[in-house]
C-alpha cells in the first residue's frame, strides 16, 4: 500500500448518512487520533452536512464526499484518494462489488458490515488475488457478525496453544446474553440474498454450506461430509449444564466466517474442527419451551423472507434499513457471547466477548471504527487479500475493543 503521504486521506467513512452509518461517524470522532484525514461519503451533499453538523467540533475539518457506490468510476476515484475505506452500504449484494473491487485494485484497505454469504464468496472471486498483489486488507464483517464468533473462536485458539494443549477439536459459541433492536440493513441484508436464492439453486445452496467461503476447505474432495458432526435437532440441551439450546440466527454465517479464518492461517484449528452457535434458553420444561418457540421464530422469519407475499407481509412489520431504535432504547442494550472450546490436549479453553451496547447498533458502531481505525493507524496487521477479522486484525482488535469497554478475554476452564 502507498505510504500515508501519497493519499489525500486516511480514512473514509462511505454511507455516513445512514443510521449506522450516523453512530460509525461519532465514534471516530470521538476516538479517531488527532490528526487523522479523514472523509465522510454518501449520495447527498445536504444529509452529510447535516451529519457532519451533528458532530464534535473536531470534525469540522472532514471533507464531504458525494458517491454513488454502483459509479464505478466515482469509486475507483475515491479509493484513490485514500488508505482505508469503511463502508456502511448494504445491502452489498446490491451495492457493495464495485467499491470492494476499487478498493482491491487501487491497494486500499477496507471493512464492512456484511453478513452476506453470497457477497462474500463474490467478492473472494473477484477481488481476493487483486486485493493480495496490492497490499490491500479487505476485511468483511466488522460488526456483530461477525467479529465477537470469529476473535472469539482466535482467541480461544491462541489461549490453547500458548498452555500447549494442542489444536481445537470443537468449539461452540453461547449467546449468554443478548438485548437490542434488530437492524434494518441486517433485514434488508437477509431479504436481499433470499431473493438471489429464490430462483437460483446454486446460490440456496452455497448460503447454506459450512465451506462456502473456503476455497481448500480439508484434506477430503469438495462436497462430501467434511468435518460433518452428528446430525443435530432445530433446538438441543447441552450434555454439562442441562440447559436447553436453539441455534442462534447468525450462526450459518459466522460459521462460515471462522471456518474460513482457520484456512486462510493454514488450519490452526485442524482441518477436522467442528463449530456451531446456540442461545441457551435455561433448564427444564420452560427452558425447552422457550428453545422451542425461538427455533421456530427464527425458521418463520427466515421462511417468510424467502417467498414474496409473506415477504412483502413481513415488509410491513420489520425495520427498514436505515431505521433504528432511539438512544434511550439503545442505551439499554448489551450481548455476552461466549465460546467454549476443546483441544487435542484434552482440555477446555473459553473465550469471552462481551460489551453494555446494543449488539446491531452502537456496538457494531464500535467494532467497525475500532476496525477501521487499526487499518489506518496499526502496523501489526495480517495478511492481504479478501481476508476476516481474525486474519487481518486479530493481533489489533481485541485491544482496541478493551479500551472501549468491552470484555476480550480467553484461557481455561473447567466445563464442568
């Protein structure tokens, strides 16, 4: 990548007017280092004005910068400008490629908010060898999806192989806790590659796949029982605490995020790990009731997404992108997650993620400008390409986070 000297800016904020967007916008004005370049970017010079009006007097100084992200000139003009790009525009299945691919191509970092199974493997096509010749960290997923599963699942790696218990074996992500509204642009997000899916089989079944964002995926030939566990019911009841469990929403994305983290650093995690995401519901009849009723919740949401007149039902009652709940609604949401693992040592190690902020709004807020930030301002970075959290900031994030208020922490434990 070109040295800070040979860019007009060092970051550049795109999609600032959006509700997202908006939250991104004040906290890298309150955290960004003095001196920072950088640009706020949207469709309308009137809606970022007023967002830079809203901001602290030190971003007075940021320019304002008008693109439409399907111009594809407009974006490769504007990756050229500058170091590092952060981007709230969803759905990226719509309007994401030409910005990822003017990024790869003009050696400019970047991360985003996707949780789009079909983007991603896109953009790995496009623009993963683009992005590698050029130096450029192309890093999906900077939010809630999927940064706490995937550092989570890193950490509790890393916590293992510093006590020499070996690779993971399995690891299982527990949402411990978990109050906030659902996002609007995680909704849009979904009804957008439900609507890719809906005519073509191909692409149903890649969003569906453990290994879709893998190219080497293990040792046995693509598309057999690859590190195939147990078949398991919609909802389960852990064998330890007793406590009932129903797969968590996001967990067929951020499975596929870690998995593809454990290929990109050469297996660390062995090629035979097994990962999987659950909500514990609690013990007995009302623990099993509850697991039950947000199994099929979940099913029903994701069902009614994929046909269009219940789409356009749902239409009705769920968030629009760039909607969200107000700061008093928002200041009392929090998540916990927590990853427990096993080794080939035989041991458990536990890794915990955890922040008082609303998962889908201001705390991924502060897991995307914490992102953006460390390509911009640290020099620990990992490998280039179309690459994950965990790959690109794994040696940076965690930290950046903890001085956030977030809890980042792994080592052992007994399951028991």
């Amino acid at each position: 990548m070109d040295d800070a000297t040979d860019r007009e800016l060092d970051l550049v904020l795109v999609g600032a007017t959006g509700f997202v967007g908006r939250l991104t916008a004040a906290e890298l004005a309150e955290h960004a280092p003095a001196g920072l370049r950088i640009g706020l970017a949207g469709r309308s010079a009137d809606r970022l004005a007023a967002v830079r009006a809203e901001l602290p007097e030190r971003a007075g100084d940021w320019r304002s910068i008008v693109v439409d992200t399907l111009d594809e000139a407009a974006v490769t003009a504007l990756a050229e400008r500058t170091r590092v790009v952060v981007s709230t525009v969803g759905p990226y299945l719509r309007y994401g490629l030409a910005l990822v691919l003017a990024c790869a191509r003009a050696g400019t970092h970047y991360a985003d908010l996707t949780g789009e199974t079909l983007f991603v493997r896109r953009s790995i096509d496009a623009a993963h060898d683009l992005a590698r010749a050029g130096g450029a960290r192309i890093v999906h997923s900077c939010g809630f999806d999927s940064i706490p599963s995937d550092l989570g699942v890193g950490l509790a790696a890393r916590a293992a192989a510093e006590q020499g218990a070996g690779e993971l074996v399995s690891a299982v992500l527990h949402v411990r806790r978990l109050r906030g509204g659902i996002s609007g642009g995680t909704i849009d997000s979904l009804r957008q590659q439900l609507i890719e899916s809906e005519h073509d089989p191909a692409a149903r079944r890649l969003a569906g796949e453990r290994w879709a964002l893998v190219d080497e995926p293990s040792s046995r030939p693509y598309g057999s029982a690859r590190g195939s566990r147990r078949p398991r019911l919609p909802l389960d009841r852990d064998e330890q605490t007793g406590s009932w469990q129903a797969p968590f929403v996001m967990g067929t994305y951020n499975r596929q995020i870690v998995h593809r983290t454990n290929a990109l650093a050469g297996w660390p995690y062995g090629r035979e790990f097994g990962y999987r995401e659950v909500v514990d519901t609690g013990r007995g009849p009302r623990g099993a009731v509850t697991a039950a009723a947000l199994a099929l919740g979940t099913g029903a949401l994701v069902g009614g997404m994929a046909f269009r007149p219940s789409r356009l039902l749902l239409d009705r009652v769920l968030p629009s992108p760039g909607q969200g709940p107000d700061e008093r609604r928002r200041a009392a949401g929090a998540f916990a997650v927590e990853v427990h693992a096993r080794t080939t040592g035989g041991t458990s190690v536990r890794a915990t993620v955890a922040a008082d902020k609303d998962p889908g709004y201001d705390g991924t807020a502060v897991m995307l400008a914490a992102s953006g930030l460390s390509l911009a301002v640290d020099t620990d970075l990992g490998q280039a390409g179309v690459v994950t959290p965990m790959i690109a900031l794994g040696a940076t994030l965690p930290g950046r986070l903890r001085d956030r208020g977030f809890t980042v922490i792994a080592g052992p434990f007994d399951p028991r």
